[in-house]
C-alpha cells in the first residue's frame, strides 16, 4: 500500500508541477501564448497581450488544479485519487481547446 503511494507520487507531482509551471509561464510571457506545440500565435492577432496570456495562465493552472486535487485525494486512497484523475481528464481534455477557442476570440483583433 505504501510503495503504490510512493509510485503515485513519484508520477503525479512532476506531472501537475508541469501544467502548474505551464500556467505560470504562459501567465508571464510578454509575447503571445500558443496553445497547440508548432503553433504559433503572432502579436498582431492579439489586442492585449498581457489579458490574453493572463487568462491562458488561468486555463492551464485550473486544468493542474484537477491533477493536484487527484494527487492528494490518491495519496490518501487510490480508488478516489484514480476516480478523480480520470473524471476530471474525460472532462477537463476536451474543456481545454473549447477554452481556448474563447479566449482566442475574445482577444483577436
């Protein structure tokens, strides 16, 4: 029991630290935050930058808050830890680029 505690931490703490960190940089960044890896999106299509990556920052720190939540319910008890990991994917993967989608219209010129 304690080894698989061990095991689920090892994996979900690196794992929620990086969407947390990716929330945080895309938070911060002073150009246009992309969403997709390749993609870029240039300044000329943003009206304002800093509210545009502010609410990326949010986005993806929200999505972590959901692997940080599964992280501490799994260290207490697996059943609800792996319960909530994968309820909160199923709904929060597909939530990601619907999120996007608006925040991308809101702040495109």
């Amino acid at each position: 029991m304690v080894m698989e505690n061990i095991i689920w931490l090892i994996i979900m703490v690196p794992v929620s630290l990086l969407f947390t960190g990716l929330g945080v940089y895309a938070w911060k960044r002073k150009k246009p935050m992309w969403f997709w890896s390749g993609s870029t999106v240039e300044e000329s299509e943003i009206s304002d930058i800093s509210a545009y990556n502010k609410a990326n920052g949010i986005m993806w720190i929200v999505f972590s808050a959901i692997l940080w939540i599964s992280t501490i319910f799994g260290s207490l008890n697996m059943k609800i830890g792996g319960i909530t990991l994968i309820v909160g994917c199923i709904l929060g993967v597909p939530a990601l680029p619907i999120v996007y989608g608006r925040i991308y219209r809101k702040y495109k010129k």
